[in-house]
C-alpha cells in the first residue's frame, strides 16, 4: 500500500476512528483538534497535532469531516489556497454540490484537486474498516482519495463527476429518513397491539418489512423515542441540504420529502444554527 502524508480536520465521533484507521494504516498523519482530549488521545496513537488549521494543509491528501457546509466554508477554503500543487482535498461533508464546487474554484487557481466524498455508516463500521463511501470528481485524484478511503471503507462507489456523489448521499439520506419515520411508526403501532418494541425489532431483522433503518435503531440499543430525539438534528440537517440541493439542480423530490413527514418525527422544519465546531 501506498503510504500518504495525511491532514485531516474534524475528529469527531466519525472523524476520530478514521484518523485512527488512518494511523493504523501506516499514513502520516497531521490533525488539527480544538479539545484538548482529541489531540492527546491521537498524540499518543502517533498523530501530529499542530495548534493551527492551516498546519494540516502541507499534505498529499487533506480530509475534512465536519458537521455542514458552514463548518466546511468555515475551515475549508484558507486550507485548500494552501496546499501544494498537485495534492487533493477530500470532503466527508454532506452538504450542497454548489459548496464542493465553490472549493473546486479556490483549488483550481493552486492546481489542487477538490473530491467530494460524502459517507454511509456509524463510528463501530468505521472503527471495523467497512464504512461506505461515495467519490465524485476527478478520475486521477478520485483513484488517491480511495485508496486513502480505503483505510477505513469497504465499499467505495464511484458517482462520476463532481456533485454526483453529494446528490447521491442526499437522496440516500433522505430515503432513509423517510424509512425511519415509518419504523418508528410500525413501532408504536406494534406497542398498542401488545407488540414488545424489541420483539418487533429482531422479527424485521429476519423479514421482508426489515430496513437499514430498522437495523440502525435495533443496534442502537435505545429506546426508540430516544433513538427519534437523539437522531432528529442530524436528518433535518441532512433535508435540508436535500431540499436545498434539490432546488438549485432543478430536480423533484417532493414526494421524497413528503415520506419524511410519515412518522413521529418533527423534520423539515429549520434547522437551530450550530456552531462553528471542527473539533
């Protein structure tokens, strides 16, 4: 394998097993964290920790995994004006296809390749190197960043040219809320006929009405109005880029949207602004 100078930014609860993965893998890493812990759990792993975003930039292939595309445009942009030539910038963001192009300007004036590389998958699939990736761009640096990807995935899609990838994950994502919803609601239909919610979970796990989103609440192992709460931010965060998305392609996923609304979750609605966190 070859071996790649990594950056990376953005160890979160996805970002830090892929850093991890990536250490493991034999790949110099340089990440930048803002809590204290991160950088001296990953200092330890032998990762370099500089005090300053802009220090992951001197790499072969820079990764950013952060929350939304105003975490993106927060951090992304000053790293790819400062990369070497020839160097790509991979993004785990699930965000707007406009954004990933707007970065595509910034790293053509620099002759640094923009991959967008949005993911399917929990930290425990990542930490087992079998997440899901999606690559678009590119086909020189598609081809490097999956074989840093490759690190930590185990199934690597190529969508095609730039924006495919983002506008796949989008539709993905927005499926698979609309599948959540109507598991939620075959939950609680199930716990008024005398159905145990654990009980209803192993049968679909062995059955034609099963789902990846059956599956995720099930390995959860919370409740499912707790699993509804905790997970709410993250699927109307992801809606509302699809909608967003959808909007500026021209394309109609209404009905799409309007699966999403079939369940006791309140999605759609606006988002709460989040803060700027790259962690």
């Amino acid at each position: 394998m070859d071996h790649f100078r990594i950056g990376f930014v953005g160890p979160g609860k996805i970002g830090e097993p892929m850093v991890e993965r990536l250490l493991d893998a034999g790949h110099p890493t340089s990440v930048f964290a803002r809590r204290p812990e991160v950088r001296e759990r990953l200092a330890r792993l032998g990762a370099r920790t500089p005090p300053r975003v802009e220090a992951v930039a001197d790499a072969d292939v820079v990764i950013a995994c952060v929350f939304d595309d105003t975490q993106l445009l927060e951090v992304a942009p000053t790293i790819v004006d400062q990369m070497p030539a020839g160097s790509v910038f991979m993004s785990h963001t699930t965000g707007s296809p406009h954004t990933i192009r707007r970065l595509e300007q910034i790293g053509r004036a620099g002759s640094v390749s923009v991959v967008e590389a949005p993911f399917s998958g929990t930290p425990a699939i990542i930490r087992r190197g079998e997440l899901t990736v999606m690559l678009a761009g590119d086909t020189e640096p598609v081809g490097r960043a999956a074989a840093v990807a490759g690190a930590y995935a185990a199934r690597i899609h190529r969508t095609g040219a730039l924006g495919t990838a983002l506008s796949a994950k989008l539709i993905n994502n927005t499926l698979f809320a609309a599948c959540t919803q109507l598991t939620l609601s075959a939950l609680r239909s199930a716990e008024k006929l005398g159905i145990d919610e654990t009980a209803l979970l192993d049968l679909l796990a062995d059955s034609s009405g099963g789902s990846a989103a059956a599956r995720y609440i099930a390995a959860s192992g919370e409740e499912a109005d707790v699993y509804a709460e905790r997970i709410t931010h993250y699927l109307t965060k992801d809606l509302a880029a699809a909608s967003s998305a959808a909007d500026d392609l021209g394309a109609d996923i209404d009905n799409l949207l309007a699966a999403t609304r079939l369940g006791p979750m309140r999605l759609l609605a606006e988002p709460a602004p989040t803060p700027v966190d790259v962690r």
